[in-house]
C-alpha cells in the first residue's frame, strides 16, 4: 500500500487479497493520513475481518466457510467408504458479502458475519456488530430509560446478568431501572416492576419471567405502551407474548449433558434421576426433555426411576435426591436442573456413600458449578452466559428506542458443554474455558 501510495497518492479504492492483507493497507493510509477516505473490500470472513467491517477499517468482506468444506468432505469420503460412490467434480461450498448494516443489495450485515466467522471473536464483537447493524445513531441515549427484570437478586446468574446491563447501561449513558422478585415464581412482585417501569417511561424492559404464563397480560399491557420487551433467558408462554427472547437454547443445553451422560456411561446398566425445576416454567421444561432426548429415551423409559422438583435450590435438591434414593437406591444417573440442585444431590449421595459411583449433569456455568466439575462433584455442565444477555438486550433497545430495527424472534447467546474429562465423539470444553467464562465468584 505504501508503495502504491507512493504511484499515486490519490488512490481511493483498495481490493485486497485476504483480511490481513486489508489491515496492512489500512495502517499504511492511517499513517498517510487517508484512512477515512479510501474504501477498502477484501476475502475471507474470518472474525478479525468482521471486526474490521464492524470498526469500519473494511468496507466489506466476502466470508467463506471453511468448516462447511471440510465437513462435506468428511461425509463424501464416508460415503465413498461404505458405497464405493466417488465424489466427483465442483461443489461450491457458499460465499457471503458481509457489510456493516447488509443495505447493500444481497449482502448481510455484521451481525450475520460475527455468527458466522472463523477464528475466535473479540469479547463484545457481537454487541458492536448489532449496534453498527441497527442503523441507528446513539446519540440521545442518555434520555433513555431501560428496565430489567430478574426472577431474584441473589442467584448469580441473575447478579451477573444485572452487571452485565449495567455496564452496557453505562456505556451508553442512559438510565438502568431494575427489580427483581422476591423468590423464584415470584409473579406478583414483577407485574408491579412492570407497571413501575412503565409509569417511569421506560423505552424498554429485560425480563426473566417467573411464571412464563401469568406474566403475559402485564407484558401485554406494557407493549400496548410501546415499550419494548424482551425477554431472558426463559421465553414466555406463549414465546411471542414478547418482542423477542435473547436467551441460551435450554433444549441443546439438555442435549448435550444428556449427550455426555449416554457416552460416559456406555453400555452399562442405568437408573436415572431427573432432578426438575418446577411444573409451568419453561427453561425447566426445555433442559429436561432436552436431557432426555441427548439421553436416547423417551418419557416413560424404565431407565428412569424418580422425578423430583427442586426449584433450583441446593436444600430442596438434596431433599429431592434423598427421596429418589428412598424409591430407588441403586441410581447411578442424575441430571439436575441447575447447579445448586446439583450440589444439594451431591450432599445427599454423600451421606449415602454414594458420591464416587453416581453420575451428575446439569446447566448453568457458574464459576461455582465449573469449580464443582473440577472437584469431581459434577461430571459435567452446559455453560449459559447471562452478562451477554443482558448488555446485548439493553443495546438493542436503545438502538430500536432511537429510530433503528425493532428486535424481534429468538437470539441463541450460546452454550458449551464444560467437562473434566472428555468422552469419544462428544464436544466439550475443559476446566480452564469453564473457569475463564463462568459467572459468579
């Protein structure tokens, strides 16, 4: 680039072959003084190049899609193998013109190339890519208030969640209201943060409904206002009683611990203990049939020998646990709900002698829970990542609030199967990822 600057100082175009090659050429006109006039497009998509589209140093990029290839190879060499079928001539394996805000005809936005880049994003390239991608300034977002909903204030999941609207709250300078119930099913106490927020003028609201049903008439009423609501973590029954839901995919969160527990246990004989939440909660009902489906059965399998509700609390955990014993004492499976109701399981199969051959899985993280997998107290967990929730649905709104995209439908925040020891044929991260993600102290 400098030597073609040297050719012609006036350039204003630049196409480069690769991504690093666009960010050489903008170093060399950012030292020429002539980076915000020249447009620069490229090839490949990785993440550091949707960064690039995001922070405006690329114009726009074309994303190709390595794992795709060399997943189509995979199964056409397997194919090959058990049919005697050759694969044979061009498969075009997909290309994608990615630019900040996708205006441009048949291109996608950032959005749609940080989910779908190589490479590892930045923390927070997927919340810069939404605020570039909504088409709205920011400007005037001090005006804004934004509330935020929890089912409690003391479960760390919810105190992370908190943190993380807050620090997008304050990034943005705008007013963060927040509340919260009383205990887990509290619905009473978020109607009325509902009706608070929306006397307060609030331009949105984050909530994670308690009981997904009973909330939707306030919700309604509140949307009637034109307020915007989405929800977090736990959709709403109906789904659509909301704006949108940003939230972990509970059902996949199930899976893959149901997923592990059939791999780690193999062959042997099993008497499973389904550790639930509650009747009418929707997470609780998504993990848990997705457990079971991970798992390889069906409800009514005679694998499974005891079903309890423990609310997510760790006492009531472990009463649940003591009374799947009393039916069945030679359970060697448990899946748990959460994490504390994994810990109250663990304290019941103690004081039974049975914590070194039983089994347990569960959902959420927590850096309490990671450390749980690496005492050996949980063999393994389905990691959810509730700050992104939360900053990602108070950006959206004061995007949406000040003239951009309305939100709308589910957005996945991710989850990762956290293991101690990995199992043939199952994805998993290790103890130092669970450790260096998780929420909580």
């Amino acid at each position: 680039m400098e030597n073609c600057l040297i050719k012609d100082p006036d350039i204003n175009v630049v196409y480069t072959i690769n991504e690093p090659a666009a960010f050489g050429a903008y170093t060399a006109l950012e030292a020429a003084g002539r980076a915000d006039d020249v447009l620069i497009v490229s090839v490949d998509g990785g993440c550091a190049g949707v960064e690039g589209v995001t922070d405006g140093r690329i114009a726009a990029t074309s994303q190709q899609y390595p794992l795709r290839m060399a997943a189509l190879g995979v199964e056409a060499g397997a194919t090959y193998a058990a049919t005697g079928e050759a694969p044979s001539g061009y498969t075009d394996t997909g290309v994608t013109l990615i630019t900040q805000d996708g205006s441009y005809e048949g291109s996608e936005d950032a959005v749609f190339g940080v989910e779908n880049c190589w490479g590892e994003p930045s923390e927070g390239a997927l919340e810069a890519a939404q605020a570039v991608a909504g088409g709205a300034s920011l400007e005037g977002a001090e005006d804004l208030i934004i509330g935020l909903i929890t089912k409690t204030e003391t479960n760390p999941f919810f105190v992370k969640m908190k943190e993380g609207a807050q620090e997008m709250a304050d990034e943005l300078g705008l007013t963060l209201m927040t509340a919260a119930g009383t205990f887990d099913g509290d619905n009473e106490s978020q109607v009325t943060a509902i009706e608070n927020m929306v006397a307060a003028g609030a331009s949105g609201i984050l909530i994670t409904p308690s009981d997904t049903a009973a909330i939707v008439p306030a919700i309604e009423k509140a949307r009637e206002a034109g307020v915007i609501v989405i929800a977090l973590d736990t959709p709403t029954d109906p789904e659509d009683a909301t704006d949108a839901l940003y939230a972990t995919d509970n059902f996949k969160a199930g899976i893959l611990i149901g997923e592990y527990a059939r791999a780690a246990m193999g062959d042997d004989e099993v008497k499973i203990a389904l550790l639930n939440l509650a009747p009418g909660i929707t997470v609780g009902q998504l993990r848990r049939d997705g457990f079971v489906q991970g798992y390889g059965i069906e409800d009514g399998d005679p694998q499974i020998v005891c079903e309890e509700d423990t609310r997510g609390d760790q006492a009531l955990g472990q009463t649940a646990m003591e009374n799947c014993l009393i039916k069945d004492p030679d359970i060697n499976v448990v899946y748990t709900i959460n994490e504390p109701a994994a810990f109250g399981a663990y304290t019941a199969l103690e004081a039974a002698g049975r914590e070194d051959d039983v089994l347990i899985v569960s959902v959420d993280g927590g850096c309490a829970g990671v450390r749980g997998v690496v005492d050996g107290q949980i063999a393994a967990t389905s990691q959810q990542y509730p700050l992104r929730m939360a900053s990602l649905g108070v950006e959206t709104i004061a995007i949406a609030a000040l003239g951009g995209d309305v939100p709308s439908g589910y957005t996945d925040t991710g989850v990762t199967l956290i293991a101690a020891e990995a199992v043939d044929g199952i994805d998993s991260e290790g103890l130092d990822f669970g450790l260096d993600n998780c929420w909580g102290e």
